[in-house]
C-alpha cells in the first residue's frame, strides 16, 4: 500500500475492507478495516475527515458468509437456500421450542425431500434432536400447545417460530389477509408422526400428509417469495393461523 | 455475503434517500440478481458501502466529472468550519484471475468425478502440486504447476485414470503416481490403503502477493487512481477496497 501511494501522490487515501473468520471463542465472521493516508500526515485533513469514516465502516452490516463461498452460492444459485437457518433452535423440554421458520414452513408444505429430512436430525439430542422430542413430548403427554408465534429477525435471512406449551401467552401477531387456517390436532398429529419415524430409523417418511390444499397455499406462498409474518392459535386454540407477509428478498430476487 | 433482507433494505433506504436514482438503480439491481458472481459481490458491496456513508453525510453516487463518474461525491459539515468534501472510487479486489491461472480447485474436483466414474469413491489419495516463482525480484509471483484448465480433463484421462485403475486392481497396495513428462508440470499421488474414507493434497498459496506491483490489489487501485485523476477533481480523493475474495487483503495489514 505504501508503494501505491508514494507512487500516487493526489491520492489522499485508501481504505481497505476485509474479510475474516474467527475461530478463537465463538466462531464468526467479522470485517476488517484499514486506513492508509498519503504521506506527510496531513492532521487538518485526517482530523474532521476520520470520524466519518470511522463510524461508516464500523457501522457496516454482519458479513452471513465468506466472499469465496458468496461466490459459489451465486453461480449454483444457492444464494438463497444460504439463509435458511435449517436446524436451529432454543429448546427448553417440554415447555417451548423455537425453530428455524423456513425449515418448518418447508415441512407444512411438504417439500422437503427424505435426504433433507435426515438432514434435520441432531444425533447427540434426545430423541434425534429438538424438533421431534419437543412433538414426542406433545404426544406422550398429551399437552396443549399453548401459544404459537412467530419472531423475526429482519438482519437474519430467516426467522424463528415458537411453540409454547407453558408460560406467559403471547401478544397477538401482526396479521395479514393471506392466511391459511390448519387444524391444531392435524399440524400436530404430523409433526408427531415425523417424530416417530424420525426414531425409527426408517428409509421414507410420511411428508406430506396435511391437507393438500393448506400445502398448495403454503407452496405458492413460498414461490411468490413470501415468508411467515406472524402465526396464532385461534377458535380456543383449536386452530394454527398463519399469515404470510409481502415479499421478502431472503427468498425472492431484490427488487 | 450479507444477509439478503439487508440488502434490500440498504437498497431502499438509498432510494427513498435520493442517492440510487434510476436508470443507475436498475443497474445496480441487474447486477445484484445476476448470475455473474464477481459482478453481483461488487454491487452488493457499493450499496452497504454507499448506504453506510449516506447516514452519515451527503452522498451523490456517479456524479460525472468530465468523463469520469466516480462512484461517490461524499460532502458533510464539520463543526467549527467549513464543509469537507471528497470523491472516492468503491473497487472490489478478488483473486478469481489467478484462480483462472491455477485451476487446483477444478482439477481435484474433476480427478475425484474421474475416479467416481471409474468406480473408486473411497479416497485414500494424496494430491501433491508442485510450483515456481516467476519473474525478477520485485515483481515475483507463485506459480502452480498444472496442465491449462482446458486440458486438465485430457491430462487426467490419459495419464492420472490409469493409475486409478492400477490402484482399484490392487486396493490393498500402496501405489505412487509421479509426473515424469514436461516440466511444466509437477504432480505427484500417493494411494494409501490405511487412509481410506478422504483425499488429502497441499500446493503453495499462489494467491498470496510477493510482488510489489504485480498483484491484483496493485492493479485494481492502479485502475482507480486513473480513473479518479482522469476526472479532474482537484479535492480529496480516496479509493475504499473492498473484499471479494483476494487473499493479498489480508496480507495487506
């Protein structure tokens, strides 16, 4: 850098931007900045003209990825399957899970493949991983579900959907005029039933086994690059609404 | 390699703030839902670059200068003074040309689809790839020794699948492939049974600048630093590199 700028002397700056991922205590990605002023050090030009770009680049968004694999993503197209956040969850047995939203709208509309499927288990949790022993619970204790929501999460590409079985009821959601209604014991008589097959070890799954209609909405949702705005339980909780809000560029092209 | 809803968002912050105007917001957005990865990194860069700076200061985006249209006009006030103004260039620096010069991730991909093929998909490969330095101090560069990218299919078809086929013949057998031909290549693959379940390899980082001036760093602030005095502008004027994947970034510190 100091030869690009003893060779350009009208250049008053430069600024360089990188990427890195750390992996000492908690893993992440992070952006690195520089500044490198023309020399002599001019104080008058670098004294008001810093603080500006100072807090400009230390304001810059989360990096999600690494600049190579951003690249990959792009040219197989997987730029937005990148943001699902597939396996995560905030699991306290038998009382609340939150879980991936996009991975849980994926399974209402029945399009995740048995590979897939198998992707969800987590092998070193009860009941191969949150999901199915939350829903194993459900059935064994023949709990009512409490409360469904949805949190978002608009710096992430994905958000989360709670379930409660106990604790404080939640404020009503956001609503919208495409919603689609499922029945409370049909959305979890199938989430019970993936729990089940998810222990036993067998080849297939039954995805794909609430109603066809509810899947069809939930299908062309998804293709109209909608995600979940909000969920409730409604009719004395005897129904799971969900409401679908207006396009979101976490699965949709930017417009 | 920022989450998608931010950009959008940064997008229509630019917009409804008046620095993304059309036709150049249309661009932008080509840009960014392209296929063309290196294209469409760099947009999204210029618009958390560009949104990042306008919340703090004015931002005028391609403002022509004679016939020059630096990125950004960037002008804000400073107490107890007059305002400070600027132009700067947003320049994304990644090391695809030199991946295109050293094509070790397309050959060990097509050696592993080759030997899939061919029946052996249970590892135990070592891939070792020699290399040179080139050119005169300063201006030297690393170089892997491996066929073009074009040829890289017909070199592992002629001479690589007949040591995968001597080695499925005799999978309990240590086996050693050295390259003996032209010495512009240099390659060197040791099967071991005892290793079986992945492929391992190493080549030298050829990504990483031993030259001054030939890197693409270099090259990429050489471009802007052109084009920013070819504007005319007489007042401060700064270049903001950003990450696109160049390995010379990260040695710049």
């Amino acid at each position: 850098m100091e030869e690009f700028l003893k060779r350009h002397p009208y250049i008053h700056f430069v600024t360089t931007t990188h990427y890195e991922y750390r992996t000492w205590a908690k893993p992440h990605h992070t952006l690195c900045h520089n500044v490198f002023w023309q020399r002599p050090f001019d104080e008058s030009v670098i004294q008001p003209f810093y603080p500006v770009l100072n807090d400009s680049l230390r304001s810059l968004p989360s990096v999600k990825t690494s600049p190579q694999n951003a690249q990959i993503d792009i040219r197989s197209g997987e730029q937005f399957a990148r943001g699902c956040r597939h396996t995560w969850h905030e699991w306290s047995p038998t009382t609340k899970l939150a879980y991936s939203s996009r991975t849980f709208l994926r399974l209402v509309a029945g399009i995740v493949s048995h590979e897939e499927f198998r992707t969800l288990f987590v092998d070193n949790l009860p009941n191969r991983g949150p999901f199915f022993d939350f829903f194993r619970h459900v059935a064994e204790s023949k709990a009512k579900l409490l409360s469904i929501e949805v949190i978002q999460r608009p710096d992430d590409d994905d958000d989360s959907v709670v379930f409660k079985l106990r604790g404080d009821s939640v404020t009503p959601c956001k609503g919208s005029t495409l919603f689609c209604d499922i029945p409370t014991a049909t959305l979890l008589r199938y989430f019970v039933c993936l729990a089940y097959e998810a222990i036993m070890d067998q080849r297939r799954f039954s995805i794909g086994t609430l109603p066809i209609s509810t899947q069809a909405f939930v299908r062309q949702q998804m293709r109209e690059g909608r995600l979940l705005v909000g969920a409730m339980l409604v009719e004395q909780g005897q129904t799971v609404r969900l409401h679908f809000g207006s396009r979101d560029a976490a699965i949709s092209p930017f417009w | 390699m920022f989450g998608r809803r931010v950009v959008q968002r940064e997008l229509e912050f630019l917009e409804t703030s008046g620095v993304l105007i059309q036709p150049k917001r249309a661009d932008t957005l080509n840009r960014l839902n392209g296929r063309e990865a290196r294209r469409a990194i760099a947009a999204e860069w210029e618009v958390i670059l560009l949104a990042a700076v306008a919340r703090r200061a004015d931002v005028q985006y391609e403002k022509p200068f004679g016939s020059k249209y630096p990125d950004l006009l960037v002008r804000f006030p400073v107490p107890d003074g007059p305002p400070v103004e600027f132009v700067g260039e947003i320049v994304s620096v990644s090391d695809e040309h030199e991946k295109k010069r050293n094509p070790v991730g397309y050959f060990t991909q097509e050696f592993n689809r080759i030997a899939w093929k061919m029946g052996h998909d249970k590892g135990g490969f070592d891939i070792r790839i020699g290399d040179r330095t080139v050119g005169i101090y300063p201006e030297k560069r690393t170089e892997l020794l491996l066929p073009s990218k074009q040829d890289v299919p017909d070199f592992l078809k002629r001479h690589v699948a007949p040591f995968i086929r001597s080695v499925m013949a005799h999978p309990t057998v240590p086996q050693n492939f050295e390259w003996c031909g032209s010495s512009e290549i240099a390659l060197s693959i040791k099967y071991d049974p005892s290793r079986l379940g992945w492929n391992s390899g190493g080549y030298a980082s050829y990504s990483s600048p031993m030259a001054l001036r030939s890197n693409v760093l270099y090259r990429n602030l050489d471009d802007k630093a052109s084009d920013l005095r070819k504007s005319g502008y007489t007042g401060l004027k700064g270049i903001l590199v950003v990450d696109a994947g160049c390995q010379a970034l990260c040695s710049s510190d």
